[in-house]
C-alpha cells in the first residue's frame, strides 16, 4: 500500500484515553500506520493523570511547534509526544479547557451550519465536542504550516466529527475521512431491547433519536458522515445500519482485525491461563464468600470487556437461557 497523502492525522476521543474498544482499536493498529506512513500522527484529549502514564514527552517538529505557538494565542495548549504503545507513535494531546466558555458559540455554530439541536446536551457530548472543535483549528494551522502538501484527516466516531465541521467552515483543503465503529442510534435502540435490524425498514431515525434522548449525538455523527470526504465503517452489518440510520452508504469498509505481533506462544498462554485463573478466583474469593459459597474448581466464569451493555452483548439471554437449565 502506498501512502497517497504527504501527511495523516488521525484523531480519536480514545487517544491515551481509554473508555472503550476503539483505544484497543486505535492503539493496536498504530504501529502499521507507522510502518506505511512515514508522517503519521494520532490526536487524542490531553488528560493530565492519563498522559501522565501514556505519553513520552517529546521535542515536536518544527511545523507543529509553529502551529502549537498559534494555538497558545488562542489559549489552547498542546502536548508532543510519543504514545507507550507497539510503534511509539507521534501523538499529539490537546488541553481544551480553557474553551469550555466558549461551548455555546460552538453550538450555535453547529446549529447554523449542520442544524445540530445541543441545545439541553450534557456533558458528555460537550466535553468530546469542545475537543473535537480544537482539533479542527489544530489542522487549520498545521496546513497552514505544510502549504502544498496533502493532508488528510481521519475522525473516529461521532466524538471526533466536530473536527470535520471546523474545517468545512474554514473552506480547508484537507481531505477527511469518517469511521463510525457502531452507530450511536443503533446501539441505544439495542441496548433498550429494540429489535433493530427489524426496525431499519420502518422507523423514522431522527424521530427515534428524540425518543430516545439521544438526538445531539445522532444529528452530529449524521452530519459527520455526511459532510467527510469519505466514510467509512468496519463491518458489514454496520454498514447496512449507516445507510439506512445515517442516510449515506460507507464507501470503504475497514475491517477490525488482529496484530499477530504480541500473540503469546502456546507456552506463555497456558501460564498466563493458570495466572489469571487464580487472579479471577482469588476476586470471587472475596467479592461473594462472605455472602454465597461456591465451588471455586468446579465452574465456569463468563466475563465481558469494554463498555458494560446488558443487553448489546446478550447478557439477559445468557441469564434466561442459565435459568431454564435450573428447571
């Protein structure tokens, strides 16, 4: 594959930010980003505790440190430096606080120009929005720092897509590409037990996204599909759910896989199996003895990762299916 863009920024809520599947995502595919593009970049929320542990501070190249400086005068400021991930990747955290005043500016932007209705949002979209905004004058300032090269922008999930916004509204020349991992609709309908691949055909999407609370989110990563260069999604399924909730069919599907780079060897899983088995003993040991005695040999353990979702990832038919076993 060879690299079409001179320089990629990739910009994720989840950079040195972990909540959930997408930093796995994001961080176990950076060193191929690396390995194919020469110019690279991740861009993530610059957290002080969690940058703390994830960043090694790092003397930026000179167009960034120009484009930080320009930054700093509109009282943002940017941390450089590389992710402890597989690759050290270039990454770049943004201190957006002292934007938080500024939150309602960008919503009445965001209504003028997309009809997006923040208007009683919460904080957790504002947080994520406010970011997301910074990092659209980030970009306007680096490509105003790399006249005549081509720079492309890629934005993970509705959390990022205000970025794609900003530079619409500064008539940037910066190609940007959109990835949603799981509509934000879709999920929210599943997760309040909605049968919604049954559902696509017949509902009104923005309808449902008022009904359901979640209509700031939806018009924004509508929007974002819409408004990118190029969208695109990671499976098949969620691609089917893009077009019929989102209105634009992905151009490029982008499959989540595996790095074989860490894959232990049979020996070290077989130990790393014994280990964590009594680590997972030991925490039932004393989250349920002194209320409910189990045979600790003699049982089967299920767990989830990521984001708890009852429902999205089939706990309740797990719990129904166990209980007919009992009768």
């Amino acid at each position: 594959m060879k690299p079409k863009a001179d320089y990629l920024f990739e910009a994720s809520w989840e950079v040195c930010n972990k909540v959930g599947g997408i930093y796995t995502v994001v961080k176990s595919k950076a060193y191929v980003m690396k390995e194919h593009y020469k110019n690279y970049f991740l861009i993530g929320p610059y957290f002080s505790k969690k940058a703390m542990v994830e960043l090694n501070d790092k003397e930026p190249p000179e167009f960034l440190k120009n484009a930080f400086e320009e930054l700093k005068k509109e009282g943002v400021n940017c941390y450089y430096g590389t992710w402890d991930v597989d690759g050290s990747t270039n990454t770049i955290l943004i201190d957006f606080q002292s934007m938080i005043a500024l939150k309602n500016n960008i919503k009445a932007d965001l209504w003028m120009s997309e009809k997006i209705d923040s208007y009683i949002s919460r904080w957790d979209f504002e947080e994520p929005m406010i970011w997301s905004w910074t990092v659209g004058m980030l970009l306007g300032h680096i490509e105003s720092k790399l006249a005549g090269k081509k720079i492309v922008g890629h934005f993970h999930e509705w959390l990022s897509g205000f970025s794609i916004f900003y530079l619409k509204k500064i008539n940037s020349s910066i190609k940007t590409v959109f990835t949603t991992h799981a509509t934000m609709l879709g999920r929210t309908i599943s997760g309040s037990g909605g049968d919604l691949y049954n559902l696509l055909e017949k509902i009104n999407p923005e309808q449902e996204a008022y009904k359901h609370d979640v209509k700031d989110k939806f018009l924004t990563e509508k929007a974002a599909a819409n408004k990118a260069d190029i969208f695109t999604t990671v499976s098949e399924i969620t691609a089917l759910e893009a077009e019929k909730l989102l209105g634009r069919k992905p151009e490029v599907i982008l499959n989540n896989g595996l790095t074989m780079r860490k894959f232990p060897t049979i020996e070290e899983t077989s130990m790393k199996h014994l280990l964590t088995r009594e680590k997972i003993r030991d925490f039932l040991t004393f989250h349920f003895f002194p209320y409910y005695n189990m045979d600790l040999e003699h049982n089967l353990i299920f767990f989830i990762v990521g984001r708890y979702e009852f429902k999205n990832k089939g706990l309740d038919v797990m719990i129904k299916a166990l209980g007919r076993l009992n009768k």
